[in-house]
C-alpha cells in the first residue's frame, strides 16, 4: 500500500474508530437495558447471558476467518461489507418478537461485527508503519472503548427510559452508515502478499470448542452441573481442542499458526486480553443486574453510576497508548493489573457496594486498569506477527477479548444463577455475587502476573526466536515493530 499523506492516514484512523465504536456502544447500551429486556421478554439469567454471549460467541469464532479473508480478499471490501451486515443486523434487533429471535438476530449483527474490528487493525497496521506512531494510533483506537462506556450507559439510559430498549440498536445504522460513505472515499484497498488458505476445519473446530464451553457454563446450573447434558458438552469442548490442536499443528497454512505462542510476549498479550476482558463482562453484568434490580435505580440512573469507571477508562486508554509507545507495554500492564485486581477485592472483601465511596472507588479503580491495558494487548499482540499476515494478528487479538467476555458473562452469570433463587434481597445478592468479585480479583492479579512474566528479556528472547521461525521461511521477514 502506497504511503499516504498525514491527514489521510488520520481519516483512515477515524473511520476505524467510527467501526470500533458502534461495536463497543453495542455492547454497554445493551447492558444498561438487560433489566428491560428481561421484564419485557420474560428473560431468566441464562437468556440474559445468551443475549451477549451469541454476539460474542460468533465474534470470537470468525474473527479469524475474517481477518485472513480480508488478507486475501481485499481489506477495504470486507470492512465495507461488515458495516452493511452489522447496520442490518441491529436494525432487525430493534424488530425482533422475542428474546429466540434477539439472539438469532444478534448473531447477525456478530457476523458483521467479525469483519469490523480485526479488518480495521489490519488497515491501522497496514497505514501507519512506523512503531511509535502506530503505538499512538492504537492508543486512539483504545480510547474509543472508553468513549463508548462513558457514552454508551448514559446514552443507552436515556433511550431505555424514554424510548424502550428496541431503540439502544437504532444509533447503530446511522453511524455505520457514515461510516460505510467515508470508507468509500478515503480508506485504500489492500491485501496480504501471501495471504493464508481457508481452514473450513478449523474453524468447525474453534466454533465447536467455543460453543460447547460456554453453553455448558450457562446452562450449568439449571441442568446440574454433573447432568449428562452438560458433561456431554464438556467433552465435546475438551474434544474440539484437542482436535484444534492436533490438527492445526499439521496444517501448512493453520487457521491458528501455533508457533505465534512460543512467543512468551505474545501469549501473555493473548491470555492478558482474556483475563481483562472477562472481567469487564463481568464487571458490566452484575453491576447493571445490582444497580437496577437491587437498588431500583432507573437505566439512566444506572448508566450515570457508572460514569466514574468509564470516565477513567476514556482518560488512561491514551495515556496507555503513549506508554507504550515511549516505555514499552510492561508499566501498563503492572499499573493495569493491580488497578483491576484492587477493585475486585474492594467489592470481594469489603462490600464496596455497602457505601457510595467505596462503591465509585472501586469503579474508578477498574475504569483505571481497563483503560490501561488495552493498548499494550494490541501493540504486543500485532508486533509479534508478520506484518503481511497483519488481519489475523488483529484477529488472534480480538478473538481472545471476545473469548474473555464470553467466559466473563458465562461464569459470572452461572455464579450468580447459582444462588438466583435466594437472592431477591440486597444482603442475599451480595453474598450470591462475593464469589464473581473474586473472581474478577483473580482476573486482575492474572494481569499482573503475566504483565510481569511476558516483558522482560526472557520474553523479548521468546519473542526474537519466534520472530526466527519466520525469518526462515521467508526471508526479508520483519516483525511489525522492527525499526526501519
């Protein structure tokens, strides 16, 4: 792709964003209305969580097959048809009968959604070459996440009580289709040299593997978590990985090239985005479950409570990016970690949901950690692949924050349905809820750990012979942070 002038290369970022953007909205609007959708389609825990995890189950199983069909395909024309099937799918949201037809329709808008985000990372990537810039770039593109959740529950809290919650999908069709005009205009067509076969297996593999885990952590405990329906999707899980595995280790052209991970940078980027993004989702569910059904506070009340959080992720998203760009991602990481696993146990250990102060302290501490480890997930988890490979690097990246939020909605629910039956009072909801907010403690300490393990020169070792394997096969190779 020929170099493009500064102001072009912003456009391009911009339009990126715009992308970024009414997905990320997506995802705060509609946890702001769960209550409503529960009362008005008679929706138990479990549908509540089918409700975000079809979404993000079909994200997390196509991003992949997306960012390598972009590669082959053309970039810019898959980006385009993304924001016509993902503007589609939203508005037949708005239209849909019952909660069946909701999660039918949500899969809709996540096969769009696929070809969004790991397809503008890929054009991020591809346009701004140089690492620091391109590190500023991804702090941008983080940033959006934190304008989405400052946006997105105020928004959505105002739409939920004065419209319904059909109207938390209209705001999607006029921005894609903005987007969809400026994308035409602006944005360069561009391919992989060599782009990666289809893996038709694969990707059955992943699908079969995602699916069946995360539908036997929902529906565990209604069925019993020993019932031979649950036990029968457990293997199925364990089958589908080892199949994953076997096979793609095989494969010439891999759905997931497994030699990416014996880049200890780039697996910690992988299992970090996992554990930060499951607590998200599990920070949002039963937050927006507490605020609404315990405290009786309206959805736009409930989206003015979160504002600490989301303000804070809007203010240190880029202040990560920068970072990143001038230290590297390890003080990002640590910061981000021990901010996210110190909210977890204010909530965990010391009821933080007792008082007000200790309630936004500990938003405004998880708001701090979540803006803070966006970035380095991204920058480490795209610098360890091959630039021309740029759309499944995005992609490997992407699919790990949906897996994460997926597991997040899955296991925090499950927790929550456990002792469902018994938490009608606000006393009886907190002692339900204690286990998920250690739960999101671990997550945070995980961060941590690995931000400490996966960026210190051992790591950078890993990273360098991964970098060799590649090298070999393809002379001339770079990894995307080389320095020119």
């Amino acid at each position: 792709m020929p170099e493009l002038s500064r102001r072009r290369r912003l456009l391009v970022l911009a339009i990126c964003c715009m992308s970024l953007l009414i997905v990320s909205l997506d995802n705060t609007i509609l946890n702001v209305a769960l209550p409503s959708i529960q009362r008005d389609l008679h929706a138990s825990v479990a549908g509540m969580q089918w409700t975000i995890d079809a979404y993000t189950l079909v994200l997390a199983a196509l991003l992949m097959l997306a960012g390598s069909t972009a590669d082959r395909l053309g970039r810019r024309r898959i980006f385009l048809i993304g924001l016509v099937v993902f503007a589609a799918g939203s508005l037949l949201c708005s239209l849909a009968p019952s909660l069946e037809w909701l999660v039918v329709f949500r899969m809709v808008q996540a096969v769009g959604g696929s070809m969004l985000n790991p397809v503008a990372m890929s054009i991020i990537t591809n346009t701004f070459t140089e690492p620091r810039e391109r590190a500023r770039a991804i702090g941008a593109w983080g940033g959006v996440v934190g304008i989405s959740m400052a946006a997105g529950p105020v928004i959505g809290g105002l739409l939920v009580q004065s419209v319904g919650w059909r109207s938390i999908f209209w705001i999607n069709v006029p921005i894609g289709a903005l987007a969809l005009f400026l994308t035409l205009r602006y944005v360069p067509e561009s391919r992989a040299p060599k782009p990666r076969r289809v893996d038709p297996v694969g990707q059955l593999l992943v699908i079969g593997l995602l699916g069946s885990l995360t539908y036997a952590i929902i529906e565990a405990p209604d069925a019993g978590w020993t019932s031979p329906e649950i036990l029968a999707f457990v293997l199925l899980a364990l089958a589908s990985l080892a199949g994953l595995i076997g096979y793609e280790r095989r494969r010439r052209e891999p759905l997931i090239d497994l030699r990416f991970f014996h880049s200890a940078p780039f697996s910690g980027a992988t299992v970090v985005a996992v554990c930060a993004f499951a607590a998200l989702a599990g920070f949002l569910f039963i937050n927006t479950l507490y605020l609404q059904n315990i405290r009786g506070l309206s959805a736009l009340d409930a989206g003015l409570y979160m504002l600490p959080m989301a303000g804070m992720t809007l203010i240190f998203a880029p202040v990560s990016g920068r970072l990143v760009g001038s230290r590297g991602p390890r003080l990002s990481l640590l910061l981000a970690g021990t901010a996210m696993g110190a909210s977890g146990l204010l909530f965990a250990a010391f009821d933080a949901q007792s008082t007000n102060p200790l309630l936004f302290t500990g938003y405004v501490l998880f708001g701090i950690g979540f803006g803070l480890v966006n970035a380095p997930i991204t920058n480490t988890a795209v610098s360890g692949m091959p630039r021309a490979q740029a759309g499944v690097a995005a992609a490997v990246a992407s699919t790990s924050r949906q897996v994460g939020q997926s597991l997040g909605v899955a296991v925090i629910g499950a927790v929550l349905a456990s002792g469902a039956h018994a938490a009608a009072t606000a006393d009886a909801f907190l002692a339900a809820g204690r286990p998920a907010w250690w739960i999101i403690a671990g997550c945070g300490a995980a961060v941590l750990l690995l931000g400490a393990l996966t960026t210190g020169r051992w790591a950078r070792a890993t990273a360098d012979r991964t970098a060799a394997l590649f090298e070999d096969e393809a002379p001339g190779y770079r990894p995307a942070d080389a320095r020119p």
